[in-house]
C-alpha cells in the first residue's frame, strides 16, 4: 500500500495556506460526512442578493481550523499549558461544529427536521464518527458538549468571542462584499489570554472586541437580515412545509429519497438512529434546488408558484417597520388574494404572512466578554470600554415584517 502525505494544505482566499496538523484530521476531513459541507452553503439563498456568497460550510469549518490553531499558538506562548490532546480536540471540535447543517441551513430546521438543531445532530455525527475512529474524538466530545473542566476551551468554540464567529464574519464579508463585516481576526487572537481558567481578552485590544461587535451587528442588518436573503429563506420554508402537508396527504411528489424519507416521516431527534443519520448525511443543497426545479411544475398552485419565486428570484415582497404590523392588514391581504386565485384563507397564508426578528450584537444574559485590565482586574466589555455605543450594541432590536405578493401592492 502507498503511503498517502496526509499533512496537506489548502488554499485560502482568506488566510492563505491552512495547514492539516495531523492524520487524524486529515481522515475527518477525508469522510463523506464532512465532505458533505462542501455541498451546503454557508449563507444559503444570500446568493440571491449578494452573487458572489456561494462559499460553502466546508470553506468556513477549515478556516475555524486554521484561528484555532492561531489561538493555541498564542495561549501557548504566553504560558497556557495546552496538552497535544487537548490540540487535538480542540481542533476536531471547532473542524466539526457545524457538520449537523441541514440544506440551506436554517430553513430545513424549521420545516422538515422538526425541532431539531443542528448543533444537536453535529453531536450525533461526532458520536458516531468517534465510534468509526475507535474513541479518537473523545474528548474533542467532551470541550465541545461543555463537560470539560478547562472552560476556557469551550469558549474559543462556543461564546460570544469564538473561532466560529472570527471566521464567518471575516469570510462572509469578503464573500459578500459587505466590507464593514471585515474584523480583524488576527489582532483579536493576539490579544487572547487565560485568568484563572477563564479567556480574557487583554486592555489593549478593547478596540478591536469594540469593532468586532459594531461589524457582527452591521452584517446581521446587511447580509443576514437582509430583506430579500430574509423573504427568500421563509418562501424556502413555506414550500417545505407544503410539500411535506401534500406527501402526508399522499401526493407523489419528485424528489431524492433522503428528502422523500424527512418528508414522509416526522423525525425527532430520540429518532436519530445510524440509518437516519446515514440518511440526513446524503441530504444538501442540491436536493432541494432540484426539488423545486421538479415542483415548478406541479399542478399544486402553492407549490409551483412558490418554488418557481425562488429558482426564478422573482419572491415576494417584504416589509420592514419598527412597529408591529396589525393583524386586520394581512387579513385583508389574504381575502384579497384567496379570492383572485381561488384558494382558501388558509392557503393564502403560505403567501401572506408576518413575523418578527431581532438583533443583539452583544448579550448581557450570555457568558460576557471579559477585558484584562492593566491592574489585573477584569470587566465585562460593556463596562471596560468608554465607548457609549457597545451599551446600545446589547440592546435587542426588534424588526417586524409582512410578507406578501407583488401584484398586491
């Protein structure tokens, strides 16, 4: 047998080269589970308002790799004992932390997968991949599940300063164009440090933790929240859950098998066996943008006319108001249109709609950013910085909106 170099590197618009540390990742990277990321996109129909956004989840995971590895250089440095376990795991954990995506991320969770998180199902593919890999990823398991007693390691996974959101703020912007997203990952790793078991961030990088808030808050307005990548993903929403309405009331629809299966079968997450699993892992973004290229032509007037709204990018109208938005303005809108097309008030709701949805760039309810003083004393970021606007970052924003057809204005 020939011996394979597994110590390979990839080529990163964003960091440059990103080096695979050992064997064991270069097998995790290897296995169809993980391969699967590259078939998912990162910001999902964001595409449809930003072209150049079709990077994918397999992109993002590598360049968390890649911080984390920056991060335990630096700790290293400034004296943090990091065993070659603890490395390791933290390296398979952050390499792994969104392998439970669904398509489209977001929308699957919301319709088809019932109630079940992704981070939820990123646990049950690390359990089951730690059973193929002899208990290798045992303690990758445990920093990322929390149960570990350095609580620092879950934080540079898991928090409000993560490798997670240094990485997909940075990609996002580039790939998005949206140039106040750019933070400076590189600075705000330096400035890491450990009190007490606990990630401090050092005095002098206040400003940078400042500017990673403003842009975290800046993308969610311009790229995530963006009305129209917003409007996109619900009407994504709408003709899940109408297909999966029209496959349990047994119309045939065309669609791959993986996506027949969640369609035909409410699954929890107590039901996740190997199989399902299996199953869910042969699921990406390509079933469903063939799935609505099938349906466009269905005789189902909600199905076809949603799915056509998105393979064409012709959706819906949305809008935005401070205020919420009465329920007597989407109920005529609906009599309205039930009654042009021949529908119930009922089916009019797949097409009019309102809801809600906020901001917070930074929470005071979560584990704080904690700022290193100079004096040895540590401060909550909101506290330590002199800068006004971080206290009106972790005020909660609330935005409500209304959805409905064009033809309606």
């Amino acid at each position: 047998m020939t011996h394979i170099n597994k110590l390979k590197i990839f080529n990163d618009p964003i960091y440059g080269f990103i080096s695979i540390p050992n064997e064991l990742i270069y097998d995790l990277i290897q296995h169809p589970y993980f391969q699967r990321l590259r078939r998912i996109s990162q910001m999902g129909l964001s595409y449809l308002v930003y072209p150049g956004a079709n990077h994918t989840r397999f992109h993002h995971a590598l360049g968390c790799m890649h911080l984390m590895q920056k991060a335990i250089e630096t700790l290293r440095f400034k004296g943090v004992a990091i065993s070659n376990e603890e490395e390791c795991a933290l390296l398979i954990a952050i390499l792994l932390h969104d392998i439970g995506h669904g398509p489209f991320s977001h929308a699957m969770e919301k319709s088809i997968v019932e109630d079940v998180n992704h981070e939820a199902i990123s646990l049950l593919f690390m359990n089951q991949l730690n059973e193929e890999f002899d208990g290798r990823l045992s303690l990758a398991i445990q920093v990322f599940k929390g149960d570990y007693h350095r609580k620092f390691m879950l934080q540079l996974i898991s928090s409000q300063l993560d490798m997670d959101r240094m990485d997909y703020l940075k990609r996002d912007s580039f790939y998005t164009g949206v140039a106040e997203g750019n933070v400076n990952s590189e600075r705000l790793i330096q400035m890491m440090n450990v009190v007490d078991g606990t990630l401090v961030i050092e005095e002098k990088g206040i400003y940078s933790v400042e500017k990673f808030l403003l842009s975290r808050r800046l993308m969610y307005w311009q790229a995530y929240l963006h009305k129209t990548s917003l409007v996109a993903e619900l009407i994504l929403m709408k003709v899940l859950k109408r297909a999966k309405e029209l496959t349990l009331k047994g119309v045939a629809l065309p669609c791959s098998e993986p996506l027949l299966y969640f369609m035909q079968n409410k699954v929890a997450l107590e039901d996740f066996d190997a199989e399902k699993l299996d199953l869910f892992s042969q699921l990406d973004d390509f079933d469903i943008i063939s799935a609505l290229k099938a349906w466009q032509k269905h005789n189902d007037f909600i199905l076809s006319t949603l799915s056509k709204m998105i393979i064409n990018r012709d959706l819906l109208k949305i809008k935005l108001s401070a205020d919420k938005i009465p329920m007597e303005e989407s109920q005529s809108l609906k009599e309205e249109f039930a009654n042009e097309h021949h529908i119930t008030l009922l089916e009019a709701g797949y097409f009019i709609f309102r809801g809600k949805i906020k901001n917070q760039a930074y929470s005071k309810e979560a584990e704080p950013i904690r700022i290193l003083k100079k004096d040895k004393t540590i401060e909550d970021v909101v506290e330590a910085s002199d800068q006004l606007n971080l206290k009106s970052l972790s005020k909660l924003v609330t935005k409500y909106y209304i959805c409905f057809p064009k033809q309606l204005i």
